[in-house]
C-alpha cells in the first residue's frame, strides 16, 4: 500500500462521503485563518512500510512516523498506533502511544504480529483530536482518515494440503474437451494457497486424456493448478486423479465426469417471442436447444443469429438484440438446421430535444437551449435540477425563474449559469458556499452570486465555483480546503467570491468536478492551484497549492479541461496532452498505472478540436467529427459499447458526429451537428434524461422535456 498524505492516491472507486465541517456557521466566510495543521509524513528513512515475512512470524522492524507542523517537524507530540484486531485472521486488538523526538520521528510501540491468513495487514499511526476537514472519497482500501497508515504483507507458510476447488461433474459429449478446467488448491496448514507446488494429473478410469499431465506447477496468488480434460470415446464416468506427490502424506483429489452420446437438436424456442425496443437500447434473446426425448441438450452447440434488417436492429453471437432505426425486424436463431424467429419491433423516436451546450454533474445534467432557456434531469436531492423541487427526473425539467443564461456549469451536486450581461446564479447544494450568495444553504432554484461582480466565463469543481472578470481577474467561491479558491489559504471555504491571487489575467477557465482549478492566459500558458496529490496542477510536483502555479513544458495551449483528478489540453495544432491520475489510463498515453505531474502526449491524439474529463476518464473530438474516449469505463462511460476500460483512445460508438463534447462524473455527453442532444454512460438517477435509469455503453438520445 502506497502511504498518502491523509488520503491513498489509488482512487478506484469514486462514491464521496459526507463531509466533516472544519467550521460550522455563516461566520466561516470571515473566521480567521486556523493554526497550521499537523501534517504526517512517511519517515525519510526506516520507516518500516512494506515489510513481508510469513504468516504468525513478527516483523523485524518497527514503524516509524515523521510529524510535522506546516514545514518544521513537531516536537513532543503524543502519536496514536493502533492494529484493528481481527479474531479470524488471528491478530490482537493492539493500541499505544509514543511521543515525537526533536526531528518530530515517533516510533511504534510494538511490532507487528502477522496473523495466520495470507495478504496485507495494517497499523495507523494518528495525532489524537487532529481531523481531516472536508469531504473524504472512498477508495477500495480501508481510509486512514487523518492519520497515515502502514502495510505489512503476510506470505503463505510451508504447503501441507491438496484441495478440490472446482470442475467436477461435468457432462458433455463423447470424446470432446469438458468445457471447464479441473481446479485444484495448495495450502500450507492455515488453508493460504501456495504457488509452485507441482502436481500430476492422471486418468484413472473411463479412458480420454488429460492436459497437462506432470508436474503442472500450483500459480500465484492463490496456489491454484488447473489441467483440461478430454472425454473418452466410449462414454460413461470418466475418472481423473490429481496428486501433489512431494507432500508429507502425497495428498489426493479425484475428479469424475461423464461421456454422453450427442443426440442432434430437435428444437430450438426463443424468448421472447417479441419486443418492442427504443432506438439506442437492447434487449437479450435466450434460446432453449431440446434433442428428440424433449430434453434439454448438452455440449457446445453453435447458434447462427441473424437479424433481417440491420437497420433496425443488429444482433450480437450472444443473442443481444441492439434497436437501431424505427421499423421491425425478424430476429432468426439457427442451430443444427433448427430455428426459431422474434419479432423486434423499433417505434419512431420522439424529434431530439435540440441544445446549444450541456453541463453534466455527477448524477445530474443540464442543458442550455439555443434561446437561452436552461433544463436539468437526473438527481435532486439537494435541488440541482433548479425547478424549486427536490424530486428527480429522468427527463429534463426547466429550471425556474425564467432566466436565459449564455452558459451553464455543474459540480457534483451544484448548478450555475451565467447571463449575457454577466450576472452568475446558482442552486444546488451549498454546504460550501458554492452557491456564492453568502450563505451555506441549499437552494432548489437559481439564486444570484453575491458581490455585484459581472463575469466572462464560469466554471465549477466538486464544491467550488469560479468566474473571470471582462478583465481577466479570477474569483472563486466554495470548499477551499486544498487551495482550489486560489486564494492563497487552505482549509477555508467562503461563500462569497475571493479574489484569485498571483496578478494572472485569464480568458478561460477549466475546473471540472475535482478539487482543483485551472485557467488559460491569453498567450496560451496554462495555471492550475489546488489539489496535487496526483499531479494534477501539471507543475512537476505533488504539491498543493494555494496560489496559481504555471503547468511545466512551456506548451501553450487553445483549450483546458479538468476531470476529477487529471487535467487535459489542447494545443492550437490540434495535439492532446493530459496529466495527474492514471489510474484508470485516462491521460491516453497507454499507461494504466501511476500519476504523471507533468503533461505528456495523448496517443493517437493529432487532430483534436475539444476535449473533456470525468471522473478516471477523458473524450475528445476528432476533426472528422468522431468522438473517442479512454480510462475508466465501469458504466459504460466511454461509449462505446462496452464496460472495459481503454488506456488508449476507443470511438464512441454509433457513427454520430458531434460538434461538442461534455464530461460528467460517471458519465458523458454530446452535441450533434444538428443539435441533438445524446448522453452515455451512469443513468443511476436518471442523468442519461431518456426517461429510464437503466445504464447505457452507446450514445443515447436525451428525450424531450
């Protein structure tokens, strides 16, 4: 386990928790500036972190935690250690307290025990009444919270045992390969799977072969041996036995399987029978095989599908029916000369609802008509949707007020937009400020931005909100903890604008749904503040920072955008660069590991005319109008067609093309030539606005309001 500082750099799931306030009251906007945090540290040296040895056995060293207050270590202070203890994997619930030397080094008490189950074990070494201000994400790993955590891995002992894990009993046709593996499992004696222990296979009665035979060596991490095997030609059982031979005692598993003679298909029955599906959605045929005795038939038999009109619907060799064109079609499934038919029948789609933008969230949206008149769908628990209610909607809702706005913006759970003369509203939840109208409270309807500014241009990260003067100058309202308000102070929200420090003039602004801020000046030179952890300020370094600091590589840019934790841009000959978080491949280098400070080139990326980032992923437009997306791709968001994560450029499937491109958390948007709107991706509450919450890989028309 890589050690962060309060919060791990593995960002694998997304799902945010309630925040912790650092203050509490409308008196957060003008409270004085907090006594430096104490900030924790991996000791530059010996600090213990990654240790391994085998399971039950104590670690040789203990842990070692450097405290510093702001820049200078921190003194006589009392540090927390702690192991959660855990009765099934054998460890003691253990809890002490050192004090920091004059270098601000603790040391544990007490070194860690391993328990009897193979794999990561932990100690968290914490400042008691020291806590973490401002929303937390939840990654796959336990959170450390506040405090800094320590890993020690546990290694399996000697192996002892042999144990069946899975492939028995199978049935299949005479003198054919069994369609699973034969699986079996070392163990030393606490049941952890041990690798390299060689096995032997045999076939011990029924004839047939088995492969491979001898000395199959057991696999990391689980001490797993697998062989396939071959049916013989006679039928009936089939017996294979499995011997770890250099085990104390030779330990045994005996798998049996039986050989049928093939009986061909009688019959072959589709379900449904029909369906009637929207253009863009799918629906899943079963086919039933039986043989002559009206039984279900067994082995691998291959179904030819086929649909009469592509252009209304395609059908996948897995049966899955796509709707592509209003009409109907006859979907014919073939197998051994035996068929069956469904009717798939694609109504008219509803005119698209036509936009001029879009401004995904992360489970809402909002659009922007071309006279002005903004719409919102999906989640509206905290009022984001703008339409005086906390209902959701999957389809768009005018946002009140009548308001017509030039742009639209979108956080995580917060809208705003900007009028032709300048005036900023927001709505949404507020528990930062970033509503902007001096209040932290929640407003289900548009309400104005406090402080008589007129701005340019908006922009909106996951609980902040930014806007640039006619000018040039940078203000920024909301969560402040990381510096993303620019104003030269952590661990401070405000809910009226402050002024970006630094003397920059920008014409652009680029904060998506992270916890950072970035702008463009007029010569192309790219800034960023706020959240660094993965190098997502471009500067070289994983340094917060409260100020704007300019992105390395003396690249000018025509265009910038931010995802949660990455930043991308846009070169004016068309070249795409990205960096920060990686986890996912969402920089498009086609690298899924890692963090890059600095920007590097996406692949494949020459002719770009926009970009966008979400959450772990990013899109761009080609000149040829073709949308491509990469990283994470969990609900589709990548477009095209699929769950699978790209580290390299994919198209967004469907052959739209698009003038405009839009990212949210879990999900994305576009703009087709003709204004048709389409969405793709997460559709938990309705962000897609077809009217359903059902999930989509392909583009899908956002239904009229």
């Amino acid at each position: 386990m890589t050690i962060s500082r309060c919060v791990t750099r593995a960002h694998v799931a997304l799902i945010t928790l309630a925040a912790i306030c650092w203050a509490c009251g409308d008196d957060r906007v003008n409270a004085p500036l907090p006594v430096l945090p104490l900030y924790y540290l991996k000791a530059p040296t010996n600090s213990g972190d990654g240790q391994s040895d085998t399971v039950l056995a104590t670690l040789a060293l203990p842990f070692r935690v450097l405290v510093r207050r702001g820049d200078a270590p921190a003194r006589d202070v009392t540090v927390l250690w702690e192991i959660s203890g855990d009765t099934l994997l054998g460890v003691p619930d253990v809890r002490g307290t050192t004090v920091t030397d004059a270098a601000g080094i603790a040391t544990s008490p007490f070194r860690l025990t391993l328990g009897r189950v193979a794999g990561p074990y932990m100690v968290r070494a914490s400042v008691p009444g020291v806590i973490q201000p401002g929303p937390i994400f939840l990654f796959s790993d336990a959170p450390c919270g506040s405090g800094l955590c320590f890993a020690a891995t546990a290694n399996p002992g000697k192996p002892r045992q042999l144990h069946y894990v899975s492939g028995n009993d199978q049935i299949d046709t005479v003198a054919t390969p069994l369609e699973a593996d034969y699986v079996v499992q070392a163990t030393d004696a606490y049941g952890n799977g041990v690798a390299g222990v060689a096995i032997d296979w045999a076939v011990t009665a029924g004839g047939g072969s088995i492969a491979p035979s001898r000395d199959t060596l057991t696999t990391a991490p689980a001490g797993y041996a697998r062989a396939r095997s071959t049916l013989g030609s006679a039928g009936g059982t089939q017996t294979v036995t499995v011997t770890a031979s250099r085990l104390p005692g030779a330990p045994r598993v005996t798998f049996t399987a039986t050989g049928l003679t093939l009986l061909p298909v009688a019959s072959l029955t589709l379900t449904p029978e029909s369906a009637t599906v929207a253009v863009d959605r799918t629906v899943q045929l079963s086919a039933v095989l039986r043989d002559s005795t009206g039984a279900g038939v067994f082995g691998r038999r291959r179904i030819g599908w086929t649909s009469t009109a592509q252009a209304v619907a395609t059908v996948d060799t897995n049966g899955l029916v796509r709707a592509t064109g209003p009409g109907s079609t006859a979907v014919i499934a073939i197998s051994e000369g035996v068929g069956d038919t469904a009717f798939i029948t694609v109504p008219v789609p509803p005119p698209p609802f036509v936009l001029a933008a879009m401004a995904p969230g992360n489970l809402h949206t909002c659009g922007l008509t071309g006279d002005g008149t903004a719409y919102c769908w999906g989640e509206n628990g905290v009022g984001q949707l703008g339409n005086g209610s906390y209902t959701r909607s999957s389809t768009p809702v005018a946002v009140s007020g009548g308001h017509r706005f030039a742009s639209l913006v979108a956080g995580l759970d917060h809208t705003c937009g900007l009028t032709s003369a300048g005036t900023a509203y927001c709505w949404g939840g507020n528990s930062y400020g970033e509503l902007g109208n001096g209040s932290f409270t929640n407003s289900p309807i548009p309400v104005a931005v406090a402080g008589g500014l007129t701005f340019s241009t908006l922009g909106t990260g996951a609980y902040h909100s930014c806007g640039l003067t006619s000018s040039g100058a940078g203000y920024c309202w909301g969560w402040g903890d990381w510096g993303q308000l620019g104003n030269g102070s952590f661990f401070t929200s405000s809910a009226v604008p402050v002024a970006v420090l630094g003397g920059q003039r920008f014409t652009a602004l680029a904060v998506g749904l992270g916890w950072h801020t970035c702008a463009l000046a007029s010569t192309g030179a790219a800034y960023c503040w706020g959240h660094n952890f993965s190098g997502e300020l471009g500067n070289g370094s994983f340094d917060d920072s409260s100020t704007p600091v300019p992105v390395s590589g003396s690249l000018t840019f025509s265009t910038l955008v931010t995802g949660v934790f990455h930043t991308c841009g846009l070169t004016q000959s068309g070249a795409g660069y990205c960096w920060g978080d990686n986890h996912w491949g969402e920089l498009g280098d086609g690298s899924p590991t890692g963090e890059r400070p600095a920007p590097g080139i996406i692949a494949g990326a020459s002719s770009l005319t926009a970009l966008t980032g979400g959450g772990g992923y990013s899109c761009g437009l080609w000149a040829s109008g073709g949308a491509y997306c990469w990283g994470a791709n969990g609900s589709g968001q990548l477009g095209d067609g699929s769950t699978t994560d790209a580290v390299t450029p994919v198209p967004v499937a469907g052959g739209l093309q698009f003038t405009a491109l839009f990212g949210g958390y879990s999900h994305a948007c576009a703009i087709t030539m003709s204004g048709a709107a389409y969405c793709w991706g997460d559709n938990s509450s309705g962000q897609l606005g077809d009217g359903t919450t059902i999930n989509s890989s392909f583009p899908i028309r956002v239904a009229q309001p």
